[in-house]
C-alpha cells in the first residue's frame, strides 16, 4: 500500500469513526419526545437518556487518549468502535428506558475511546505539509455531526423510528473495525502511567453530583438522598483535585488552573455548553410536545443554531489573528446569553417560528464566534508539550458543561412547569433558557477577563494538536 493510499485510507476511517460517536451527542435529542412516550420515561430518565452519553464520554476522553498510547492507538481505537458498537445495539433493543440509559453509557465509553485517536491517528498518518488541511477537515466534520445531529435524528425517527437511530451506527461499526485493523498504522505515544485513583475518584464525584441534580425535584431537594448525594460527589471532586496535586502522573495537571487565562478560558467554555445543551434538550421537546411538529421539522426549526458554526467559524479563526481571541469569545457569548434570555421571554404555547428565527441565528453566530479563538486561548496558555492534554482538558470539561446543563436546567423546568399541558411546558421551559441565558452571560465575563496571551500563527495552533487527548 502506497503512503498516499494509506494516508486516504485513515482519512476515510478515523472521518466516519468521528461522525458517528460527535453524531450521537444530540442526534437524540429530537428523539426525546418519542422514547418519553414509547418507553413512558419520566423527566428524570429522559435527562439521563442525555446525560448517560455525555458524562461517561467526557469523564473518560482523557483517559480513552492514554490508553492508546500505552496499548496502541490503533488498537484502542478498534476496541472503542467494537463497544461503541455493541452499546448502540443494546440502545436499540432496550425494552425499558433504564436498559437504554445503561446502554448509552457504554456507547459514552466506546466513543471516549474513538474520538481523541481519531485525531492522532490521523496526525500521524499525514505528512507533515498537509496536517494543517487535515486537520481542519477532521474540524469540519466534527461540526458538521454537532450541526446535523438534531435534524438526522428528528428524519430517523420520523421516516423509520427512534430504535434506528442507534441501528445505524451497527453496519458502520461492524465495517470500521476490521478496516481499522488491516488498514490504519499501529502507533504509539509516550508510555506512562495510567492515573486510575484519579480516574475513578472524579468518575465517582461527577456522577454523585448529576445525581442529586438529576433526582432532586422528584425526591425533595432536603432529603437524605439528594443531600448525600450531592456531600459525597462534592468530596470526591475535591478528593480528585487533592490527589491530581499530588501524583506524578495526574489525569488533568492542576498546575495549568494556576494560569488565569487557562482556568477563565475552560470557565468560559463549560458555561457555553451548561447554557447550549440545557436549553437544546428542552426546545427541541418544545417544538413536538408543545406545537405539534414533526421530530424532522423540530429538527429543522434548530438548525439556524447549530449549523452557523460551519460557515462562520472559519471567519472567527481567520478574525483571531487580528483580534483577541478572548473579545471574539466574549462577545460570542455575549450573543448566545442574549438569544437564550430573548427565546425565554418570547415563547408562548403559540408562538410563531417567525419570533424565533432571530433569536437561532444569533445564537448560532454567537456559538460560531467561540470555537475557533477558544482553541488558540487554550493552547496559548500551556507550553507547547502540553497542549495535547490541555486540549483534552478542555473538551472533557465542555462535555462536563453539557451534562450539568441538561440536569440543572431540566430541575428548573421541573419546578416551574411540566408534561401535564402546553402552558405548562412552557412556563417551565421559559424559566430554565433564562436561567441558562445567564450562566453564559457569566461565561462572557470570564472571556473578557481572560489576559492577553500571544497570539500564535494558525500552522503553529495546529500542528500541537495531534496530541489532543
């Protein structure tokens, strides 16, 4: 096999391998209401629906990044497409909405293993002119599954059911994995020690505290569960930020939090995506519990937020070399605080699409103007041998940021609203996207305070990232 053909042949692999795990951050979204139906799911599983996925998935990317290169990423990444895969079967067979959470969890697990050796192993399989268009393309298609996840789901569901939305990542999944191994260049990366207590402890804590969060309304916000739950999560994230300060080989280096740019930049963003994904779960239940839409036309109605990124980001990227990455981002922000706040004060049971165009599109502008200057902030604050791990850090806590959005927001609908009719969807809806207009609008603060970093080149942003984690 020639260098050229191998070169296309991890493009093809790691391009499809990454759409299919980015896909299924919200491709069921749009299928919410019909599982909640289906399945008689309750408020609370439906939120772990979301959150079973995310949370292992960002819990564990630093973790799926170095196993690869102790064990050999392609390796890992064939055994994380295998579990991806086998989660995704036992999604479309779950008979009960507790078997489906379960199984999204594994599907989290197999995609933390997939996602971050998909960039490595494409950096390495890529001469070294061209890693800079490579890389931009694996961008690319990460936004594209980002943009495109609500409305293939809402088409899945519509056209066939919500089972396939998980059915068809089977034949994909059972295609990558033998073209993986015979076609894609075993590497490995530097071979330390994997940090197992750190692992489980931050594991363990994150999960106590979505736990609380996910549970409080229906068990009393004062009740020993709830209390417990969210005490012992508390201590266990405190227990893992001891430990990261004091093991030689930490999961996430506490030292880059000592960088003010570093911790106001990971600020920014897990508020970005509490205020994102908190409100996406709840709109696009909104546009087919409340006004009677298809889960296609929900999926459509979303699209001016989530597809801009594809045609602006790279204007926000070539911007940044010309202005602070942290004005961008805060001003960013700035237009995704306002759009929540406006869709908050606006929607009625009856509300047209039209009153809400204008609010989607600067949403989408404003998520636009985040992505690419984050990336430079991130990579800016560290030394250049660190930005894989730092880079890895960012994207677990943006994960992170998407799980407590759905679990704090959905609390806020729970309180003020419910299912039992349209008013009341909306009265607990509204509440919950001003609450999440908020938290972003404290993520811009911290983006305007970020200090000024040097601005780096793109080619000099770029190449580190073959070492995301």
């Amino acid at each position: 096999m020639t260098d050229r053909t191998r070169t296309l042949w991890t493009f093809a692999i790691t391009s499809v391998a990454l759409f299919m795990v980015t896909l299924d951050n919200l491709v069921v979204t749009t299928a919410i209401p019909v599982i909640r139906v289906d399945l008689s799911a309750s408020l609370e599983s439906l939120e772990w629906t979301v959150n079973a996925y995310t949370l292992t998935f960002g819990v564990l990317l630093l973790t799926g990044a170095a196993l690869g290169d102790r064990f050999g990423r392609r390796r890992v990444f064939a055994i994380g497409v295998s579990i991806f895969t086998l989660g995704s079967v036992a999604a479309a067979l779950a008979p009960t909405v507790e078997a489906l959470n379960i199984a999204r969890a594994v599907q989290g697990l197999g995609g933390a293993f997939v996602m971050p050796l998909t960039l490595t192993i494409l950096s390495a399989a890529v001469p070294k002119e061209r890693r800079g268009l490579a890389l931009g393309a694996w961008g690319g298609i990460s936004g594209l599954a980002v943009a495109f996840g609500p409305v293939v789901g809402g088409a899945v569901v519509q056209g066939l059911s919500w089972q396939w939305i998980f059915w068809l990542n089977v034949p994909i999944g059972i295609l990558l994995v033998p073209l993986a191994l015979s076609r894609l260049q075993e590497s490995h990366g530097p071979g330390g020690k994997l940090d197992l207590p750190g692992l489980g402890l931050a594991s363990a804590g994150l999960f106590g505290i979505v736990w609380g969060l996910v549970r409080g309304n229906a068990q009393g916000w004062t009740s020993p569960e709830i209390i417990g739950s969210l005490v012992v999560g508390l201590v266990l994230v405190a227990a893992f930020v001891a430990w990261e300060l004091r093991t030689a080989t930490p999961m996430l280096p506490m030292r880059f939090f000592r960088k003010p740019a570093f911790a106001l930049a990971n600020l920014s963003s897990l508020f970005m995506f509490f205020g994102m994904f908190g409100s996406i779960f709840l709109l696009s239940q909104f546009f087919q519990t409340v006004q009677g839409y298809s889960p296609l036309s929900a999926g459509l109605r979303i699209l001016p937020w989530t597809l801009a990124p594809m045609f602006i980001s790279p204007i926000a990227g070539v911007l940044s070399d010309k202005i602070p990455g942290k004005t961008l981002v805060g001003i960013g922000l700035s237009l995704q605080a306002v759009s929540l706040a406006w869709m908050g004060l606006v929607s009625t049971p009856t509300v047209p699409y039209s009153e809400l165009i204008a609010p989607f599109v600067i949403a989408g502008i404003g998520m636009s103007l985040f992505f690419a200057p984050m990336a430079n902030i991130v990579l800016s604050a560290v030394r250049p041998q660190e930005e894989g791990q730092a880079s890895g850090a960012n994207n677990a806590i943006r994960e992170l940021g998407g799980v407590f959005g759905v679990a704090v927001l959905a609390a806020v609908f729970a309180r003020f609203g419910g299912y039992e009719s349209a008013q009341a969807f909306t009265d607990g809806m509204n509440p919950a996207l001003i609450i999440g207009g908020i938290v972003v609008a404290f993520g811009a603060i911290a983006a305007f305070a970020i200090p000024g970093t040097p601005r780096k080149s793109e080619a000099a942003v770029v190449e580190p990232l073959r070492d995301v984690a």
